[in-house]
C-alpha cells in the first residue's frame, strides 16, 4: 500500500510540474521529444537502481545475450517512457473523438479477433505497461466501446488528478483497484469494456503463478476471475507507438477461453492467466523498447546486484 505523502513534498512536486506542463504545451511535439530524450539520458546515467534492475530484467528475460545490449535496449526504454509523459500533456492538443481515427488505427493478432471484440457481450481488456496505455484506453473507449479503467491511488493525490483529468476526456471512466468490484460487475452488466493493466508482480493475494519470458512469475488474476463469474470475454490490449506523431496502433488478441474447463477455480484462473501473460510477452517481443523493464516482475533475480559501471556507459554520457 502506498504511503501517504507530505503535505508539502505533494504541493512541491505538483507547483514545480505546473510550469513543465505549460511549457511543454507551447514546444512542437518534435521539440519536446527532444528535450525529455535528453532528460532520460541524464536519468538513465543518474538513477542507477532503475537502471540496473532495467538492464538485469531485460538479460533475464533472453531478448538480448550482451550487457552491451542490454544497456542499449533499457536506454530506449527510459527514453520511450518520457515521450509518454509528454504526450499524456499533449494528447488532447492532437486527438480529440472526431478525428482519433487518424491517429490510432485497430490491429488484430487472430483473424476472429475482430468479429469476437464487435459480439462480446462485454469486454475485459488485460493491459500492460507498454506503448502507451493512455492511448490504450482513450482510444479503445471511442473506438470500440466505453471502458472502465482500473488504477493504482496515486502516491501524489494532485498530479493523479491531472493525469486521471486526461483519462475521462473520451468515454473512459475509472475506478480505484481498492474499491473496484463494484464498479467492474456495474460495467459488464451495462455491456462495457473494462482495462486492468496485468503485467506486474501481483502478491500471493491477488495473483497466480504464471511463466515470463520463461521464467517463473506471479500474475493478477482479476481479469481470469472477473471472466469466470461474468462470461466477459478476455482480450489483451495493447498501443504500440508506430512514429513520434501520436500515431499508434492498439493491437487485440482474443478472445482468450478456456476449451475444457476444469471446474477448479483456482487451476482455471491460473490458465488463464498464463494464456494473457503469453499474450502480453508475445506483444513485448515485437517491440521491447516500448515495455517499462525497471517495473518489478520476477521475484527469482537479484535486481539489485552489481552496478553497472560509469566506464560502460560512456556511450550514453
């Protein structure tokens, strides 16, 4: 559970991100990527738990065989996070319902991926941290159907609010994890769409064992159990950036079911789980610089070893 945080730390980080935000808002969408790609260098050789834990998941993962490449891949991943940062601040300078088709266009994994996502009854979208889940959600819920969106309580109450500000702008809602069933069975019931981002380390509580990447790894079970109890159809959802113009592509794989059910809640939801998990890994792989790798995923991995060496970034320097 996250902390509360000081009164005065929250007001010191909301008032010094106001001007940033009015800033970036007058800059050229190329001006601004250039700024930030300049700032995730300096974080990239400054803030070395991050970066570290980044370079150990990604050679653990077996995308790369090189630190060299590592090092490359997590670079990449710092610098694709800070474009998200200034097109959450931007986006509805860009996109607005009457023209997001020109912008983010719908792709589908399997050929019945299409005809399932228009017929389900209701949707259950498993995320990720990927692309950008900002767009994921915006422009799912004009393009497809309205969506519920859950969300983890920010640690800074004000910025959350500008951030979930951005979030409504379309026919997007969103609900706090804490208090989400509710909410969740009120929008299946209605025919809705609902997005859980499921691509963290999930606790002995609330989630399951699955397989990462091939390596062993605890996953949400919301989207498996919300599906067993309702029948809503899984997909997993993902917008990958395809330029630096606010174009992208939200890319559905689905629906995701169980042939043969076991009738084992627990050996159900498990299987399930791994069959999004597979997904999400399958959509990581086409573009691994688009994934946050310094989140926390696996448990069987020192991520906080030895460091990497000033020497061995001096290609980032």
């Amino acid at each position: 559970m996250a902390k509360s945080k000081n009164i005065f730390l929250e007001n010191l980080e909301y008032y010094l991100l106001i001007p940033l935000i009015f800033i970036v808002r007058l800059l050229s969408l190329k001006t601004a990527f250039k700024i930030v790609s300049f700032g995730a260098r300096m974080a990239f050789i400054v803030d070395r738990r991050h970066r570290n834990r980044a370079i150990q998941h990604i050679l653990h993962s077996g995308i790369v065989n090189s630190e060299k490449s590592a090092q490359k891949l997590a670079f990449a991943s710092f610098v694709h996070f800070a474009k998200i940062g200034v097109e959450i601040i931007k986006i509805d300078q860009y996109i607005n319902p009457e023209n997001i088709s020109e912008y983010i266009k719908l792709t589908y994994v399997n050929p019945e991926a299409e005809k399932a996502l228009k017929n389900a009854k209701a949707i259950i979208y498993a995320g990720a941290h990927y692309g950008n889940w900002e767009i994921s959600g915006l422009g799912s819920s004009v393009l497809v159907r309205p969506i519920v969106s859950v969300m983890r309580p920010f640690d800074n109450k004000k910025i959350g609010d500008y951030i979930i500000s951005k979030r409504r702008m379309f026919n997007q809602e969103v609900c706090d994890k804490n208090s989400a069933i509710k909410p969740l069975l009120k929008a299946i019931s209605e025919g809705k769409a609902i997005g859980i981002l499921s691509d963290q380390h999930a606790g002995s509580s609330v989630g399951v064992a699955t397989t990462f990447f091939g390596h062993p790894a605890r996953t949400h079970f919301s989207p498996a159990m919300l599906h067993i109890k309702t029948g809503a159809s899984i997909f997993v959802g993902i917008a990958r950036r395809l330029d630096d113009n606010f174009k992208y592509e939200i890319s559905f794989t689905g629906p995701l079911e169980l042939k043969n059910p076991t009738g084992n809640r627990e050996k159900d939801m498990q299987k399930l789980a791994q069959m999004y998990t597979t997904g999400i890994e399958n959509e990581i792989r086409k573009d691994p610089s688009q994934w946050v790798w310094c989140h926390r995923r696996w448990l069987n991995i020192n991520r906080y070893g030895k460091a990497t060496s000033i020497d061995s970034l001096s290609n980032f320097i």
